[in-house]
C-alpha cells in the first residue's frame, strides 16, 4: 500500500502491531480496526455523539447554551450536568463512539468540578477557538483507547492509553484548522461537523495503515501553492 502527499508517520513509543507476535494476525486485526473505523464514520449515532461535544464550545457563546444546543442540533439536554446522561438517553446502542464521547465529557467535567457543580456552561468556553484541538484529541485518544483495549485485551493498559494518544495526534492539527476555518466565526452545520469527523477517522485510518507490514511512505511531493482546507 502506497500514500501520498502525508506528513510521514507519527512516532509511536511502540507499535500496534507489537502487540501481536504473529505478522499475519496483526495485519488481520489492523484491517479488522481500519474497517470498523470506517463503519463509525458513516454511522448517523456516532455523528450524532460527535457532534454534542464538538458543538459544546458553540453554544456556550449564547445566553441560553441549552436551548441553541436544541435548536442549532437537536440535542435536549436540561442542564450542562446532564451532558453524558443525554447521550445514553438519545443513543440506545452503547457504540465506541457513545462511550468516547461520554468519557471526553466527563473527563473536562472532573477537571473543572467547581464550575461543573455550578452548572456552569462556561467550562467550555476554553475550547472555543484553536484549543479545540485540545478536546478532539482527547475525544480521538479516548476513542482509540476503547477499541485497543478492547481487541488487545491482553497488553498493558498504559502502553495501550500510549499508543491510542500517540496515534490520535494526528487529528490535532486538522481538528484546530476545522474549526479556525468553519467554526471559530460561524455556526457550523451538523454536516460541516460530520465532515470533519469524517476527515478524523480517515486520518486514523491512515495511522492504522502505517502499521501494516509492507506498507512503504512516499515522499511527501512539493506544492506550488498552499491548499486549501478542503482540497483532499
């Protein structure tokens, strides 16, 4: 398998497929994730999860973050403390996505506890700009996580939280460019915050690919101008 146009690798303190001693095993599981991460990101509940957290940092620029959350992207939600909760409500399935993104709440919630206890929507308004980044990579690390501890049951659990951080650094920079590009003067729309999901697990998707044996990294080719956003 051959790519184009990347930035090369991320480092990895150790490599997915060390996890697996048999070269084909690991290949077959790394095709196994890459398929499954396809699969989320054509899944209207996964996009539905994502979009809650990502439009977090949107909302709480109005006076009532509650009700815009509601009329901008259909979310109900009664109070900020009843964010995780109002995914269980809305999405019956416990997916990886439902779980990542509950995890990313509650993460941000127990960091910020004497906000959250006030049932301040405020907490995300650090988020809001190109610190974003900052919540899609815990999303994408948390993400990764679940689905490594759970095909890789047996390694350590902290090279395996490693390696799903080590490889969710590859949505950072897109996640900050999205939303600087999208979101930072606008209210994006549920499909432009579906694009940009898509476009993260496509990137994903290619660390994954990194990983397979025989895989070889092209040099990168020289542009002749900047590209934009969303040239592909």
């Amino acid at each position: 398998m051959r790519r184009r146009g990347t930035l090369g690798p991320f480092p990895k303190t150790r490599p997915l497929r060390a996890f697996l001693d048999d070269p084909d095993l690991a290949d077959a599981a790394i095709q196994r994730l890459r398929r499954e991460y396809v699969q989320l990101s054509e899944d209207t509940a996964s996009l539905d999860c994502v979009v809650l957290w990502a439009a977090l940092p949107i909302v709480t620029r109005f006076e009532d973050p509650a009700q815009r959350l509601k009329s901008l992207y259909s979310w109900r939600v009664a109070d900020h403390s009843g964010l995780a909760a109002a995914l269980d409500r809305a999405i019956n399935a416990p997916t990886v996505v439902r779980e990542a993104a509950k995890l990313t709440i509650l993460q941000v919630a127990a960091e910020n506890e004497g906000v959250i206890e006030r049932r301040d929507w405020l907490v995300w308004r650090q988020f809001d700009g190109s610190d974003f980044c900052l919540l899609g990579n815990r999303f994408f690390a948390n993400l990764n996580y679940l689905v490594f501890s759970r095909d890789f049951a047996n390694a350590r659990d902290e090279e395996v939280r490693r390696l799903a951080k080590e490889m969710s650094f590859i949505t950072r920079t897109f996640s900050a460019r999205w939303f600087n590009a999208c979101a930072r003067q606008e209210i994006p729309s549920r499909g432009s915050i579906g694009w940009y999901f898509r476009h993260c697990m496509g990137k994903l998707d290619l660390e994954l690919s990194r990983e397979l044996t025989g895989y070889v990294e092209e040099p990168r080719p020289r542009r002749q101008r900047q590209a934009s956003l969303f040239e592909f």
